[in-house]
C-alpha cells in the first residue's frame, strides 16, 4: 500500500506541477489581450440565461445534437468526463485509505454503479463512431471536401487513444476489485462484474496486485491526458463552457460589433491611430474574449463544411482562421511577455514568428493570407454551427479594420464603392434624386417625407439603394409598396433623404465611412419623429435593427416579409389568383442566420393558392449564401467557383419553375447566375427569380394568366 500511495503521489505532484505552469502561462497570454468589459457586464445581468446556456449549450450538446449520430457520440463522451469523476474519486480514495475505499453515502448505490458503467460503455461505443468518421472522412480520401481538412488529425487520434486506455484501466481496476470482494456496487455495475467474473480464477493474491495497478494505470493515464489536453485543442473541454458564458447573445448573428480600443468604443473625433487600437493590426490588438474563441476551437470543421467560400474553391476555412490565429498567438508569446531589453535574446524561431505580419501573403509570411480575409461574405454559417460559439466573424471584421482604415490594402473594386458611399450616399454613385424614380410608375401616391413623418403614417418605407436603384430590384419595392396601399397600410419614404445604410462600409471594414452614413440617417429618421420602420433589404433590415441603436437611433424595424405575412394573416391582404408552380426558396443570411426570420417567407407562400413548395437541401440555418454579403457584393470573384452559381445549381436540382427569394442583393446574384445557365442551356428560359412579395401582389391582385389566342377558322 506504501508503494502504491509513493507511485501514486509523485505522478500526481508532477502532472500537476506541469499542468499548473501551463495554466498560468494560458492565462498571462489571454489576459495580455485587449479588455472586453461588455462581456463581464452581459454576463453578471444575465444570471439566469447563463445558467440556461450552460445547461442546453454544454450539458445539452443543442448545437452538437443538430448532427445526430456524431452528436449523439460527443454527448456520451462529455458526460462520461462528468460522471467518470467520481470513479477518479474513488480511485484516489482507494490510494490513500485502501482497496475497499467508497464514497461517503453513496459509494455503495446501485444507480451511481449502473451509471459508471454505462457512460464508459456508451463512451467506448462513441470513440468507435468517432472512428468510423473520422476514417470515412479522411482528408486523404475526400481532401476539401473532408471537414476535417486542416485540423491536427495525429492529436485527434491521440486523444481517442487516451480516452480509450481510461476505460481500459477502469475496467481493468473495477473488475480486479470484484474479484478480490472490494468492489462496494453490487450487479448493477454489469461491465465491472462481467470483467470481475472472468478474473476471479487467478486468486485474491494476485487479484490485489492487479487491482493495484490497475488502480496507478487508470491515474496515470488521467494525468497524462490532463497534460495532452492542456497542450492540445482538446482544452475546449475546460474552456468552451467559458466561451459560452461570455458569449454575445443576439437572438441570430446580429449586429457587428463597435470598434473598440482599450475596452471603449472608439470616438472618431478624437481617435488617434497612434494610441489607439483600430481593428486587429497584430494578435495583441485581440481581446481576452478572442483568445477565449481560439483555445475554445475543436478543430472539428462544422463550420469548414458549411462555408460558402470554403464550398467553392477559395482559401478561407473558418476553422483554419482561427487555428491558424491560436497557433500564432502560442508561438509569439515568449514575445510578447518578454520586455524589450529580453526580446533581443529570444531564439531566433521565436522572433522570426513575432515578425509576421498578421495579415500578408506568402511573400511575406503572413499568419492570415489577404484572399482568406476578403473571401469571406459574412453570412453567418461558421457561427450558426460552431458547437461552442466561435465568433468568426467579429475577428474577420476586425481584421479588415485595420487593412482598409490603417493600411488602405483592400480590393480595388470596394474603393469605387466606398468613393461613391461618401459622395453620392449609394453604391453606386447614382444621384439621390434618383431614389424617387420607382415612384413614378405607380398609380397612386406614395407620401415622402420632408421634414417630419406625414400623419397618421404608421410606417417608414425604407426602400435601401438597391431598392430604390437597381432595375430588378425596384420591381420589389414597387409590390411592397402596392401591397401596403391595398391593406391600408400608411406608410411614407425619405426619397432623397435616405442614404446607404453604411452595411457595405462596415462589412467592408470602414467603420469611419459607416458611422457617418448612420449618424446622418439616425439624425434624419430621429428628427422626422420615426418610430416605426419596414424595410426590403435584410442588410437594411440589419443594420437599422441591430447596429444603429449603437448610435442613438432606437426602432421598431420589420423586414416587409414580416409585415406582409401579418397581413395576410389578419386578412387585409387575401392571395386569390391560383400561382401553378413549383418553387423553390432561397434564406438570405441576413434574414435567416442574422436575425432567424425563415418561418414569414414561407408562411406567405403558403397561403398562394397553387404554389408547390420544394426546399433546397440547404436551407433555414443551413442555408447556403449568394455570395453578395460583407460586401462581396462590390468585389470580383476571381478564385474558385462563383458562389451565386453554385447556388443556383442546388435551386436547379429541384427542377423549379420560379425561385423565390426576400432580399435584393439576392435577387441580383441569382438572376445573374440564373442567366448564366440559360445562355449555357443549363436552365429553362422560363425560368425566373423573385421576390415573395412579388408572388404576393400577382395573387393578391387576381391577375389572371393570359388565355392563349383562340385557333384561326380554316
């Protein structure tokens, strides 16, 4: 026993030694980052939504759960860590007290037995599936397409093994304890007795020699594995449940967030590049809260395989991003705690990683390649599946912060868009006066606004730039508008007052061109007296719900699919005309993924007499993009596949006659790539793409098809 207690100890005392040290220099590291106060703040006001989040978040696996059989895999593997503890306490009893060492109270309960034995049971059987997968998806075998492209496969593996050698040993010094009668459960723990039952035949002597090293393996495999686990991407174990709790908590993706620097927003009028941290320049410029996402990452490629860029060719990997980040972050910190006197004699590996720039390309060895960071559209899919809550986009709009505000390195095409942003308050640089135009081809009068909000008018239109400028486009705007005028809906628009809403400046990474755009139309819609806003444009819809009351302008802000579902609900709106055709929908990521709009699309379309619905095979939080988002818009795709085109060829698998959509930007890509495939012979010429307020005011207004021309008399 004497021995076994020595062994026992000094392998703890020297596991935690080494486990201690690494501990503290995660911490130092994490802590040498920008503060991030809101997320203390969000988290001491929400008490009872993080006790929630915890629970359905880590204990629930909601997230991992969305992929049944790996999910189902993961949630027995996590709990066996949970329940498997009290075996390491009765493990660690047994060192110091002996073999017939049980828990106080409840060391001798059946169900605490049959849990212990079963989690490792179910445990085992989820490794083999981990297995299977990992096997089946081999990045050998299917290279891109494999989520697990990238990741560190020889760790992945390691840590299974590990995993497997603490059920092995478990079993191995249970079983010995049923076989010498130490074993305090009773049938209950049926592994532990089965093992236990084929033991019996070798004797009590060397029964106790076996419970005994069974006993010292089981710990040392435990503190091994604590110190691979440290030292791996494994530690998401210990700190996911931190990532959930400091979490953002928009209901969707939401708003960006503001520039911060030294935990406040930053104050354009008297900001100074110099002093202040404008986006992330270098990996120090990240808040604790990003080294929080990077020590969080899994490596388990949910958000790789759901990437629209990743998906069509193009260098960025969301999982890659952040791996890529973390593993820099670790190799420049002997760097960055170091003062400068000591930074002259760091090993030279050392100081060759603290001179990478953070974003550049190969010619420079840059950690984040310039492609990787403008391929990205923003549409939300790595944060919508990211089990423990990476927040991937923050770090890719911080990033281009810094290139386009403090670098002016960005694609050429977005500086045409941004010139024409400041000058012309459009995209596109067309004239205000030209908001208007759409106007003119209705047969009633639309109110606008000059100075305040007519009477009795319920609602600001806001019609956005494409709305209110691009052909295709203004079709949208002129149903919406119809349809509120024959559901005596009082609504006005700003005309010429209304301006971009800054979403391509931000997504862009000018957040100076931004807030100026934004602080001109909050005043604007602030002086009019609006309270109430719908709007066309899920980018719109976006930025006015979610980012402008970061700067004074709080509304009520619908999407017009909302309002007009309401409507149709209430019975001011009543589709009549029978629409005989099969139709497929396609999320913008800014109604869905931002802001979780996908039910009022689908409801409206529901209640078109005739509309055959058919889903695409991504749709919903699965949705795959248009390619338009974080201005991707105003940007040439030049690597890989179109994004637009191969979204369109999954809305042709469905054999459609029209495909329907709720966002302009949308509207844009599809009809292009529809287009495309028409010239190709790869789609029907009748073929079309629309908005569902289109499909609304065709039923609506009972707008017969037209007969064909009756036989000419022979």
């Amino acid at each position: 026993m004497v021995l076994r207690l020595i062994i026992g100890l000094a392998a703890t005392v020297v596991a935690l030694v080494f486990a201690v040290r690494r501990v503290l220099f995660l911490y130092r590291l994490a802590t040498n980052g920008q503060p991030a106060p809101e997320r203390i703040a969000l988290a001491k006001a929400s008490v009872g939504e993080d006790v929630k989040l915890q629970a359905v978040e880590v204990f629930g696996q909601r997230k991992l759960l969305k992929w049944t059989v790996p999910g189902l895999a993961h949630f027995f593997v996590m709990w066996a860590f949970f329940i498997l503890a009290t075996v390491y306490l009765e493990a660690y009893g047994a060192l110091f007290f002996g073999l017939d060492f049980h828990i106080p109270l409840i060391g001798k309960w059946g169900v605490l037995g049959f849990l212990q034995d079963f989690i490792a049971v179910a445990a085992f059987l989820g490794l083999i599936v981990f297995s299977i997968i990992r096997l089946k998806n081999s990045p050998k075998k299917l290279d891109r397409k494999s989520r697990f492209k990238g990741s560190h496969l020889g760790g992945a593996w390691l840590v299974l093994f590990m995993i497997f050698n603490v059920i092995w040993t478990m079993f191995l010094f249970r079983g010995a304890g049923v076989a010498t009668g130490n074993f305090p459960y009773g049938n209950a723990a049926f592994m532990s007795h089965l093992v236990g039952n084929g033991l019996k035949g070798l004797g009590h002597d060397a029964g106790e020699v076996l419970e005994s090293v069974g006993l010292l393996l089981h710990i040392g495999v435990m503190l091994a594995f604590l110190i691979i686990v440290l030292n791996s991407k494994h530690l998401h174990i210990f700190v996911a449940p931190l990532n959930v709790l400091f979490k953002r908590r928009p209901d969707g993706l939401g708003a960006v967030q503001p520039m911060m620097s030294d935990g406040k927003p930053i104050d354009f009028e008297e900001a100074d590049p110099d002093e202040d941290t404008f986006g992330r320049g270098k990996i120090e410029d990240f808040t604790w809260k990003g080294y929080l996402d990077f020590a969080s990452c899994t490596e388990c490629g949910r958000c790789q395989s759901q990437c629209p860029a990743w998906n069509t060719g193009k260098p960025l990997s969301p999982k890659s991003l952040i791996m890529d980040l973390r593993d820099h972050a670790l190799a420049k910190a002997p760097y960055i705690f170091a003062s400068e006197e000591e930074q002259a004699n760091l090993p030279e590996d050392v100081l060759k990683e603290a001179g990478r720039p953070l974003v550049g390309g190969a010619d420079v060895n840059g950690v984040i390649d310039p492609d990787v960071l403008w391929s990205c559209t923003n549409c939300g899919a790595c944060v919508e599946q990211c089990p423990v809550d990476i927040e991937h986009i923050d770090h890719i709009v911080d990033m281009r912060r810094y290139q386009v505000m403090i670098e002016s390195s960005f694609p050429s095409e977005a500086g045409v868009m941004l010139k024409n942003l400041e000058n012309k308050g459009n995209p596109w640089g067309m004239s205000e006066m030209k908001r208007l135009d759409w106007i003119e081809e209705l047969d009633f009068e639309v109110p606008v606004v000059e100075e305040k909000m007519p009477e009795d008018t319920e609602y600001l239109f806001w019609v956005g730039c494409a709305g209110a400028l691009e052909d295709r486009a203004k079709k949208t705007t002129k149903a919406i508008a119809e349809l509120l005028h024959i559901a005596g809906v009082k609504f006005a628009v700003l005309g010429p007052m209304e301006a971009c809403s800054g979403d391509p400046a931000r997504r862009l990474g000018m957040e100076f061109v931004f807030q100026m755009l934004a602080q001109q139309n909050v005043e604007t819609l602030n002086e009019a007296g609006v309270k109430k806003i719908v709007a066309s444009c899920p980018h719109c819809f976006n930025t006015l719900a979610n980012e402008y009351p970061q700067l004074g302008g709080t509304y009520e802000v619908v999407h017009h699919t909302q309002l007009l579902s309401h409507l149709v609900e209430t019975g001011k709106l009543t589709p009549v005309t029978p629409i005989e055709e099969k139709i497929t929908y396609h999320d913008p990521c800014f109604l869905g993924r931002h802001n979780k709009v996908y039910a009022q699309p689908r409801d409206i379309m529901a209640q078109v007499p005739g509309v055959q619905t058919q889903e695409m095979h991504r749709c919903k939080e699965r949705g795959f993009c248009c390619g338009a988002g974080g201005a991707r818009m105003w940007m040439e795709e030049r690597i890989g596949k179109r994004i637009n085109t191969e979204r369109v060829e999954e809305a042709l698998e469905t054999d459609p006659d029209t495909v329907s959509t709720a966002c302009p930007f949308c509207l844009v890509m599809l009809g292009d790539a529809i287009n495309e495939k028409k010239n190709s012979g790869g789609a029907k010429e009748s073929l079309e793409v629309v908005d569902v307020a289109q499909l609304l005011i065709k039923s609506v207004k009972g707008e017969a098809e037209p007969e064909p021309a009756p036989a000419a008399a022979e």
